[in-house]
C-alpha cells in the first residue's frame, strides 16, 4: 500500500480509528484464543487481556510517527496498523516496518498473553464444573427432577436401550455407595448423555422441562451476564468518552493541542495549515495561548520554518491580542533569549514590524541590532530590556472640525 496518497487528517481521528479497529481486531484476538467459553467476558483477565490487545496498536501507530515510519496525520497508516498490527511487529508487513527492538516486543508479550488465555481457560472450566455440581446435586435429590430428566434423555438419544443397561448396571453398586449414591451416579450419566447427544439444545431441554430456572437458563446459559458486563463496561468507556471530549472542548485544551500540531518537527504541511487555521480561531478567543505558542520560539533545536510558521500566525493575529490587552511586544522581546541566533533575529525583524504599526519610535541603535551566535546572556538581554522600555503613548483625539463653540451656561434663578 502506498501511504504516500493516503488522505492527510487530523491526527485525532487517526488514533480513533486505530483504537477502534485495535478493539474489533482485539476481539478477534480473544475469540481465537478461547473460543465462545461460557463465562469468560465476566473475568477481569479476560478484560485486561482484551484491553492489551486494544493498546498494542495504539502504542504501535504512536511510535512508528516518532520514528518517522509513518505520519499520524495518514488514515491508511492508521487502518492498515488497527489491522495489521502483528504482521507489522513480527516483519510480515511489507508496507511498514517496525524497529528490530520493538519488533522483539511481540514474542513477549504473546507468551503472556497465552498465560493469561490459559488461565482463564482454567478458571472457565471450574466455574462450569461448579454449575453442573450444584445442578446434579439437585436433580438427584429431586425424584421428580430425575425422573424428569430420565424421560428427556430416552427421548433424545439415538439409542435408549444401552443407556438402560448402563442404568441398570449401577443399580448393582447398590450395597456399596447405598441410594443416594446410585442416583447421583445415575444423575451424571443422564446429564452426560444429554449433553453430548443434544448439544445445542441441552440447556433449552432443561429449562423447557423446568429442571432449571430461568435465572439458570437466561443468565449462565444464554450468556446474559457475560453481555450485561459487556454493556456495563461500555457504557462506563462511553461516558468516560464524553466526559473527556466535554472537557477538550475547553479553547485552552484545544488550542494547547494544535500549539503542539504546529510546532511538531515531522509534521506535514496540511497537519501545520489545519494546526494554523485552528489557532488562529482560538487565539481570538482566549489569551493562555499566547504565551504556549510564544514559549515554543525558545525550544531548543526549534526548525527555523517552524518559527516562520509561529511569528506569521502571530502577526495575524497582533489586533485580536491587542484587544484581549495581550502584551505580544513584551512577550516576543523576551523570546529573544532562544539559543537559535537565527530564529531570534526573525523575532528582532517582527518586534521591529510591530513597533512601527503601533506609529512608536525605536531608538536607531536597537533597530539596527541584528542577531549574531557571538551574542553574550548580557548582549540579548540589554535589547530586551531596550524593547521593554518602549511604551505606547497614547495619542490625543483629534479635534472635530467645524466645531461649534460651547454654549454659555444660562444661570438657575
């Protein structure tokens, strides 16, 4: 697949997708493991095994964009990793390749998660045992139950006069194991014979005959505890969902968000104009903003298109910050202390644009200072103190022409 004509969306959506796709492909994981064991979605292993699963490719898609394997920006990198996750990890991918070391991440974390299948396994297969137990129990000690289920199974099994002499047979250990014993014996060859003789339809039979309850029946047999847990964890993931989207629609939180878009270093261009145009919105909304994206200028090893990128938005939004009483002049002057000679001498160029479209004077000896890597701590930080010292003189409104004089006061008798 070529992920170069992938189409180019918000990294947001791209994660959604890998964590959905990690959740169906996460079942499936699950389901080849262990099959449709009654029971299993109650277990907490079962969850925590499901949810490793959903995480994988999250992790995966996450450090293959900080390796620069793929952007997070590409929705077919985002499917083809939701999908195909464990071809990636163990090199059957011919699309995407993942680092040696994280490829060798797979073989660890399949043998736990065989462990983990494995004793859930275990731990399904006691629960069931501990289900028919308390089943036999009650049918042996029920005449009516028994005889019940004795008519069930001559019913349905293929041939009733071998299961009769079996029957029969166990009538001769009568003086060893006493009464009680010979119908629980009795009890479980029925049972057994049932069951393998009517497998789809052995818990219906018993709850059709009314040797089991509908509790018996609808919550263990039809599975309804494994689905309301199910329902129950969804519902919490679900309103935990828009509780965070509730809380993210704050224009702090998003606008932080498309700060870091922006000045991400292997971003792409249409990631970088989507991360623009949104600041952009929020900039004019909220002033915290301002002082993230101008903090960003002094990042070390910040790339000098990305400082383009930053001092242009600003630009576009000076009215806006001057209207929120934003100090983008003080702010941008003390950016100047960044490492990156080149980067602050854009900063000097916009400090110096700004000054002259607020009409002030800059002394011509800072308007003249150009930024050089020889500049000492003590060198950038006059200039700051230099800018700081500019103050906006507010102007005198002018005076209206053809003003009429103002007429004399009449005095109050």
């Amino acid at each position: 697949m070529d992920l170069n004509v992938s189409p180019d969306v918000d990294a947001w959506i791209c994660y959604i997708v890998v964590l959905l796709l990690g959740m169906l492909t996460g079942k499936m994981q699950i389901t080849k493991r262990l099959g449709n064991l009654p029971g299993q979605w109650i277990m907490v292993n079962t969850w925590a095994l499901f949810f490793a699963y959903t995480a994988v490719p999250v992790a995966l898609f996450w450090l293959l964009d900080r390796t620069g394997a793929v952007h997070d920006t590409s929705l077919f990198a985002a499917v083809l990793i939701g999908v195909g996750y464990q071809q990636i990890l163990t090199g059957a991918s011919g699309s995407i390749r993942a680092p040696g070391q994280v490829s060798a991440f797979w073989k660890p974390f399949a043998a736990w998660a065989d462990a983990i299948a494995s004793r859930i396994a275990d731990r399904v297969a006691v629960n069931s045992q501990k289900f028919d137990e308390r089943l036999l129990s009650r049918i042996s000690a029920s005449p009516e139950q028994f005889s019940e289920l004795t008519a069930i199974v001559m019913v349905h099994t293929a041939d009733p006069q071998p299961l009769d002499r079996q029957l029969r047979a166990i009538d001769t250990d009568l003086p060893i194991i006493g009464a009680a014993g010979v119908q629980r014996k009795k009890a479980e060859l029925l049972y057994q014979t049932l069951k393998v003789s009517s497998p789809r339809q052995f818990d219906y039979l018993l709850y059709k005959n009314k040797i089991t309850g509908p509790v018996e029946y609808f919550w263990y047999a039809k599975e309804w505890r494994s689905k309301v847990v199910a329902l129950s964890v969804a519902l919490v993931l679900v309103l935990a969902a828009f509780a965070a989207i509730a809380e993210l629609r704050n224009p702090i939180y998003r606008a932080a968000y498309y700060n870091w878009r922006l000045t991400r270093s292997n971003s792409t261009a249409a990631d970088r104009f989507r991360a623009s145009t949104h600041l952009r919105v929020y900039l004019d909304q909220t002033t915290p903003p301002y002082d993230a994206l101008i903090g960003r200028l002094r990042a070390p090893g910040l790339p000098v298109k990305t400082a383009d990128d930053i001092l242009s938005l600003l630009l576009e939004v000076k009215d806006s910050a001057a209207r929120q009483k934003v100090d983008l002049r003080g702010k941008l002057a003390d950016a100047l202390r960044t490492d990156n000679s080149d980067v602050r001498e854009r900063i000097q160029n916009v400090l110096i644009y700004l000054a002259e479209y607020d009409n002030l004077t800059v002394p011509p000896d800072l308007k003249a200072w150009h930024s050089n890597p020889k500049n000492s701590a003590s060198d950038i930080d006059q200039v700051i103190r230099q800018w700081h010292s500019i103050e906006v003189r507010p102007q005198a409104a002018p005076a209206a022409a053809n003003a009429k004089p103002a007429a004399p006061a009449v005095p109050q008798p």
